[in-house]
C-alpha cells in the first residue's frame, strides 16, 4: 500500500530532522500543525483530500502574504514566504496545463447541461474533485464565469 500524503508529510519532517535543515524543519512543522489543528478540530483522521484542501489553503495565504512583503518593501519576509510556497507545493500534485483544465472545465458545462451563471455550483461542485490542489480554484472560477457568459 502506498503511503498516504500525511505520512509523506512525516517522513519528510524526520528527514529534516535529521539533515538539521531547520527553515524547512520549521516549514513542515507548520504544515503537520495545520493537519494536526483539523483533525482535532473535527475528531476525525484526515485523507489524502483532505490534506489536498489544507495545502492549498496554506500555499493561497502564503501566496497573499508574498504579495503584501513585497509591497511593504520586507524582502527577508517574502524570502521566506518564497520557500513555503515552494515546499508546500513539493506536496501538491502535479499542476493541470491549460488545455487540460479547459477540457475538464468544458466536460462539466457539458455533463452538468449548465447555461447560465446560475449552474456555477453545479460546475464547481463537479470539478473540485477533478482539480483539488492541481489548479487555482480561484482562477477556475473566473475561467468558468467567462465561460457561462457571467
């Protein structure tokens, strides 16, 4: 049985451990706390996809808080926001290409018979599945709003 994304997570954690790497130590710390904070949270224990939703979160935050380093003029800050984002998506599974995603988004129109800006949901509850943690969820809602003439 192959290991699941959180023993991955772990593993990786110890092999920081024990390489004395403490920025990525540090980094995959606050990830396996993430994981840790959710499953206490909700009394469960957590699968691959929802390990998927957590590491997109994280990578979205660290992607917003870059943003505001670099305006502020705080390079060491954004440095470090640079690397999460990197490690975190060492994690993710690979990125769909643009074609890729314009035939998923293109097959859901199509299975889920949307027409309008009101079979959104429709469109996305039929694609997050497909995409979780491939592709800016953000950036395919607005790919699919231009899509459903919104």
């Amino acid at each position: 049985m192959a290991e699941s994304l959180k023993e991955h997570i772990q593993q990786q954690m110890i092999e920081a451990m024990r390489a004395k790497d403490k920025q990525r130590l540090g980094a995959i710390r606050l990830i396996m706390a993430a994981i840790k904070q959710k499953e206490v949270d909700d009394r469960i224990m957590l699968e691959d996809d929802h390990v998927l939703v957590i590491l997109e979160k994280m990578r979205k935050q660290r992607k917003d808080s870059l943003t505001q380093y670099l305006e502020a003029g705080r390079q060491e800050l954004a440095d470090q926001e640079s690397y999460e984002i990197e490690l975190i998506q060492t994690f993710l599974p690979t990125p769909l290409t643009q074609e890729a995603l314009t035939q998923l988004i293109d097959d859901a129109i199509k299975q889920t018979g949307a027409e309008g800006m009101r079979d959104m949901g429709k469109v996305m509850g039929q694609l997050k599945p497909k995409i979780q943690g491939r592709a800016d969820m953000s950036d395919v809602s607005k790919f699919i709003k231009e899509r459903l003439g919104g």
